[in-house]
C-alpha cells in the first residue's frame, strides 16, 4: 500500500480482547486505535504528554464519527493511516481522518477527530505553540479545509 509524504501511519494486531460478542473488532476500539495513532506521532514530533503539559497546552475532543467499511478479525494486522483534513488558520481547531486497512490494502473503517488545543491555565481553547503547529502541518492533507477558530 503506498503513503502520501503528508500523513503518519500506525499498525496495530487485533487481539482476542479487542473484539466483542460477535467476533469481530469492537466499535471503541476503533477510537482508541485512533488516539494512539495521534499521540504516536506527537512523540515522534518531539512532543510527549509531559511536553505538552510544560507548554501549557492538551488536546480536547470535540467529537468523533466512525464508518465502518469491512469487518476486522482477531489476529488480522490494520495499519491506521491519519491525516490533518482540516485546521483553523491559528491552528487552535483540527481535524484528523484515521483510515482503517488490512495488510492487504483493503480498507475497512475511517475516524473522522475534530479537536481543539486548551491553553491548562485558563481552560480555553488556544493556538499551539509554533512547533506544534508544525507536526500537524506536516500531515496536512492538499485538501485540508480551513476551520474557524477558537470561540
């Protein structure tokens, strides 16, 4: 499968305990699949939990939508590809697409992340600092769309 330069890729190998009753990849796994993939690429930019904590910034959700394509099974091995699809012009709101494939390319579901950066101190929506601004940048799809800031 290839990559566009513009996006950070994650796998993960479905365990007996990430599936539900009906044996197949359970729906918050998805999400939490998703998370990991961001945060991954945080620290792959320089910017660890502890980081963000100095910097005085956190990540907030704002919502989260999944579609599901295809089932996934345990054992089977998904690499979750994420993208930046929209940013606010100071870059204080995001959006990140996680798209969901099998090994063998298949793509099977996609997260749809809208979030915002807070400033800890005031609990407010804020811009990044500049170098957090670049790793999300860094992935910024051609088509990204621009999103209003901070309210």
């Amino acid at each position: 499968m290839s990559h566009t330069p513009q996006e950070w890729t994650k796998s993960f190998e479905v365990r007996w305990d990430d599936v539900d009753l009906n044996g197949h990849l359970r729906n918050t796994r998805y999400l939490e699949y998703a998370s990991t993939a961001r945060l991954c690429h945080l620290i792959e930019s320089g910017w660890t939990p502890k980081d963000l904590s100095k910097a005085g910034v956190a990540a907030v959700l704002l919502g989260e939508e999944v579609r599901y394509l295809r089932e996934v099974f345990p054992l089977e091995v998904v690499e979750v590809t994420s993208q930046v699809t929209g940013l606010s012009k100071d870059g204080s709101r995001w959006l990140i697409e996680h798209r969901f494939y099998r090994g063998s390319g298949e793509e099977v579901a996609v997260v749809s992340t809208h979030g915002a950066w807070i400033d800890l101190g005031i609990r407010r929506i804020t811009a990044p600092p500049p170098a957090l601004l670049a790793s999300l940048e860094a992935v910024r799809a051609a088509d990204c769309v621009v999103l209003k800031s901070r309210s």
